[in-house]
C-alpha cells in the first residue's frame, strides 16, 4: 500500500515545542483511519472524531492535525468498533505518548500530516 500520512510525537514546553520529535512513523493508506482523525480523505469533515487543529498554518481538514493522547485513544477505540480489527500503530504511539506524558497529561501531542 501507499504511504499516505505520517505521525511524529512531539514533546511540549510552556509555549512551544523543546525537546526532540519522537516516533516518526509512515502510516499506510486508511480511509477509515484518516476520516477519524481528521476528515481529511472524506467529502464530509464531519467524519472527524476529533474536530482538526491547524499545524503551521496547514489546512486542518486536509493537511495536518493533531490529538492528546486521550483523543488518540478515543479514535483507535472508534476504529475498533467500525472496522472490527485494532489500530495497531496507532495503539503503539498513544502508548509512547502516556509513558513519555507521565503525570502530565498533555507533555506530548501527536502530529498527523496527510498528503
């Protein structure tokens, strides 16, 4: 399959990004995947589970958004209900994200850009 997004952990400070972006990883073409997170592949924005937050100025529905780790959570659980089967990567960056998170939960955002 294509690659069709990537996603990058990165680690947060007061007012702007201040450690090193964690995780990059490439994700695989998933329609169902990307209209949860973003509404970006769909004609209906409204598909998004969280609605989208802009990322250096790229175009929320189409470009690039990004979720806590609790919203993570909350789009692999909707893709396990609609789809019947886990998203795997997904669970894997929102794991990374609680642990490198802490007791903070809000240290890490995950960044989703979409091409």
């Amino acid at each position: 399959m294509s690659t069709d997004a990537n996603a990058t952990i990165e680690v947060l400070g007061l007012q702007r990004v201040v450690g090193p972006q964690w995780a990059q990883i490439n994700l695989d073409r998933d329609y169902a995947l990307f209209d949860l997170l973003s509404g970006a592949r769909s004609d209906d924005p409204g598909h998004a589970l969280i609605p989208p937050r802009s990322v250096d100025g790229a175009d929320a529905w189409t470009g690039a958004t990004w979720l806590w780790a609790a919203e993570l959570d909350a789009v692999c659980k909707a893709y396990q209900e609609r789809e019947g089967q886990p998203a795997t990567e997904l669970e894997a960056i929102a794991a990374a994200m609680h642990r490198l998170n802490g007791n903070a939960s809000q240290r890490t955002r995950c960044v989703f850009r979409f091409f």
